[in-house]
C-alpha cells in the first residue's frame, strides 16, 4: 500500500510517498524550511502544498515533535506553541482531504526501524533515541510500542535543566563539543537510561546517527547501541506506515 509520510521538525518538513510493505519512498523525497514561527496554519499549508505537488489524497501519517493523544497536541517542543490542545488530525485532514493520523515523531521514526530497520524483528524491551534538536525516545516491548515517553526531558544528576539541553545534537554544535566530549555526556545519559528501563537495545537516530564511528564508542551500556539503519527517512516512513496500521 502507498501512503504519504510527513515529518515535521524543528527547521525543516520532509514529505514522500512511502510503499509501506517495503519501507522504499516511491516519489521524491520533499523538504520545505519551516516556517518561522511555526503556527498550525503556516505548516498545515506547506503540507496540503506537498500533498498538491504529489498530486496525493490518501492516508497520511505525520510525525511531531510533541505529545500526541488521539490526534490533540498536549506539549510542542522546537515548533510554536499554538499547536498545543490543536487536533491536528482533524486540521490536517480538513485542510488536505486526506485521512490523517498524527504521532510523536520519535515514535513514527521507531516504528521505520522496527519494521524495516535496525529493531526488525527484536523482541522485549527496544528503545529508540532521536538525537538532533531535541532527544527524542520510544519504546517497544515485544513489538508494541509505548507511546509518547518523553526522555529528553529527563534531569540527570540533579542538573536542573533537561538532558536534551544537555546532550542533543543542538547542544554538541551550540557549545562546539568534541566526538569525546559529547560521547560521555551520551555515555551519562544512557547510563541512566539503562538503569531506569533495562532494554536490550537501544537504536540511535537523528541526522547526526551517520557519523555514529565518531561517537557511539563512547556509550558503554549493557544492552547494545546500534546507529539507526533509515537515517533521514524514518520519521517519513514510519509516519507512513502508521497511517495505514494504526
Ligand atoms: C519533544 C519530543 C520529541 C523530541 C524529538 C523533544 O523536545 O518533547 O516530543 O519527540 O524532542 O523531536
């Protein structure tokens, strides 16, 4: 079945046409600079525009930077606070003509990689982290997704500010850490991670996931760390696929 996957993020909307047997885009692959600032109409409209250039009207999935339950935003990070309390489905779906579901964007991007990626087929307890402007995480036990954790807000040491203000890719490029450096704030974080959750895996995504060699040697945990197989593309097939298997 085809769908159309949206990702919205924090600087950009990415949006394709997704075979969501096979995990494969099956159009180019569209990316929009988000607007600034971020309201619900402006980002609504460059997608009902995606969906034009695609010449699309059927079941989309979107991913989210916030809390999403039955379609209503309850927190928004990195994108305008307006869209807290919005049905995004309904608006989305009013705007495009499309039957619209709405999901955190790291959980979207976890499901790519439980189904086509690097958590196919694992069983227990798989967490997957989204580093890039924020931290995203998700977590699956034997399969099924629980949704909406919010990790990168976590404290750690007592440091009273989120671990995402702390070891996000934002912050590594903001205060210019080194490979090492940033690894052991990860190292850290993970640690931490493991001791409250226990996986038995934990999957690293998020843009900078491509120069994992730098980095992930860094984070000595129990369970294995392995870099994100999709990449780029696992908020959009993922947001895809839970469109048609929701
Ligand atoms: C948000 C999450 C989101 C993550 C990655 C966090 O700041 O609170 O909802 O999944 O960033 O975008």
């Amino acid at each position: 079945m085809i769908a159309l996957g949206i990702d919205i993020g924090g600087s950009g909307i990415k949006g394709a046409l997704v075979d969501t047997k096979t995990g494969e885009l099956v159009s180019e692959r569209l990316r929009v600079d988000t607007p600034n600032p971020s309201k619900p109409e402006a980002c609504i409209a460059l997608i009902k525009q995606m969906a034009q250039t695609l010449n699309y009207k059927g079941p989309m999935g979107v991913g989210i930077p916030g809390i999403v339950i039955q379609g209503t935003l309850y927190s928004a990070a990195n994108i305008d606070n307006d869209w807290i309390g919005l049905n995004a489905e309904d608006a989305i779906a009013r705007e495009t003509g499309c039957a619209v579901v709405v999901r955190n964007d790291a959980d979207v991007a976890a499901v790519a990689e439980l189904n086509f990626g690097a958590g196919h087929q694992q069983p227990g307890v798989v967490m997957m982290f989204t580093l890039g402007t924020g931290i995203g995480a998700a977590m699956f036990v034997n399969g099924r997704l629980v949704p909406n954790l919010e990790l990168g807000h976590l404290y750690l040491r007592g440091m009273k500010k989120d671990a995402e203000d702390y070891a996000s890719d934002r912050i590594r490029q903001k205060e210019k850490l080194k490979w090492k450096e940033w690894g052991g704030r990860l190292h850290e974080y993970f640690q931490h991670i493991e001791f409250l959750f226990s996986p038995e895996l934990i999957i690293i995504g998020g843009g900078v996931s491509k120069k994992h060699e730098k980095f992930l040697k860094y984070i000595k945990t129990r369970a294995a760390v392995v870099p994100a197989e999709l990449r780029n593309e696992a908020g959009i097939v993922g947001a895809a696929v839970t469109a048609v298997s929701h």
